[in-house]
C-alpha cells in the first residue's frame, strides 16, 4: 500500500472550540471552579446562618467566590474581551488576597471569622495566594491573537 501524502491546506478553518485552555491552563480552570465552588457554599453558610457575626469578613467571602466564578468562565472563553476579564479578575484577586492576608495578620480583629482570603488563604492551603501568580502568569504567555474577537 501506498501512503498518501499529508496536506498542508492552511485556508481550512480551524474548529472552533470557544476555547483557549491548553496544558497547565486546564488545571488552572479546574482549580479556579473549584474554589468558586468552595467559596460560593462557605459564604453562603456564613451568610444565611451568622451574618451578624462578620459582615465584613463573610461579604468578603461572597466577593471572593463571584471573583473566582468570572475568573473560571474568562479563563475557558477565546477572545480579547475574555481576556481582558481574565486578567482584571486575576489581578484584583492578586490584590484582595494580598490586602486582605495582610491585614489579616497586622489587624486579625477586623476580621473576627475567616475569610477565604484570610492569612493569605492558609484556610484553603495557601492556594488563593499561589492561585493567582500561576494565572497572570499563564495569561502573560498565551495572549490572544491580534484582531481575536471578543
């Protein structure tokens, strides 16, 4: 039998999946939606049950698990538009667990319960504080194409 050689055709269109994740940005959306997970079910216990307790720091929380939601569905989404949400979803959860973390240990009394930004989110392992370094640096080596739509 006789091989046929392989085409080379590059004015085929490129299947579009919607998505840009590859390699280690796989495990950073698993990651990101499991903490959106993790975040929305601890806030919503600390709200509905002891909202009184720590407004702020439950707040906080809530805050924390919207951010980590947008910053999953930005990561899976191809486009410059999604990019951008990814990189100020990222950077302002890089601020908020920096901010947060350290105000946590210079001032534990502003926040009396945990946040999942507290101590620089040792709660969840240090993760939050890790998270964010990996993304922006993962979105800083995989910019869109130029003219990608949003």
């Amino acid at each position: 039998m006789t091989k046929l050689p392989a085409t080379t055709d590059s004015t085929a269109p490129a299947p579009a999946s919607g998505t840009r994740i590859s390699g280690i940005g796989r495990l950073l959306v698993v990651v990101y939606g499991i903490l959106a997970l993790a975040a929305t079910g601890r806030s919503f216990v600390q709200i509905v049950g002891r909202f009184d307790e720590a407004p702020v720091a439950y707040s906080l929380s809530a805050l924390a698990a919207v951010v980590y939601a947008v910053a999953t569905v930005a990561l899976v989404r191809s486009g410059s538009g999604w990019y951008r949400v990814a990189w100020i979803t990222i950077g302002f959860e890089m601020v908020g667990v920096l901010v947060v973390g350290l105000l946590s240990i210079l001032d534990p009394e502003l926040f009396p319960h945990d946040t999942v930004w507290s101590y620089f989110g040792r709660g969840y392992l240090f993760i939050p504080l890790v998270l964010p370094i990996l993304g922006l640096w993962w979105l800083a080596r995989h910019r869109p194409p130029t003219g990608a739509a949003a």
